[in-house]
C-alpha cells in the first residue's frame, strides 16, 4: 500500500520516513520501536524514471510498513 504525502525535509530514496509535528514525512532517525515508522520513501509523484531525492514540500510516494 502506498501513499503520497508532503516531505518535511529533505529524504533520500529507500529512507524510512515517520510522521512530523506538522504531518509531513521526515526522516526517522531513531531505532525501530523508539519512533513511530510510517513506511519508506520510494519517490516523487508522477516519477516514472529512476526516483530522486525529496526536499522540503514535495510531494513524495510512501510505501507503508518496512
């Protein structure tokens, strides 16, 4: 399952991202079970080539769990 969200921040592709303050996707930093994981980060909207990196306020694809 994916879904589109806006990035808080800037995220590299296969980063797994959780939810901001704010409800943006940020990089999620600590270890697995000390924050809440939203998914990874696998690319733009309306990327159909090879996926680039986010920055603050794009719009990004997340596939959910890890």
């Amino acid at each position: 399952t994916y879904v589109y969200a806006e990035a808080g921040g800037a995220i590299k592709v296969g980063e797994a991202v959780k939810a901001d303050t704010n409800s943006d996707c940020v990089v999620a930093t600590g270890i697995l079970g000390a924050e809440t994981h939203v998914g990874r980060y696998i690319g733009h909207e309306n990327e159909e080539r090879i996926p680039t990196d986010a920055v603050d306020g794009d719009v990004i694809i997340v596939r959910l769990g890890l």
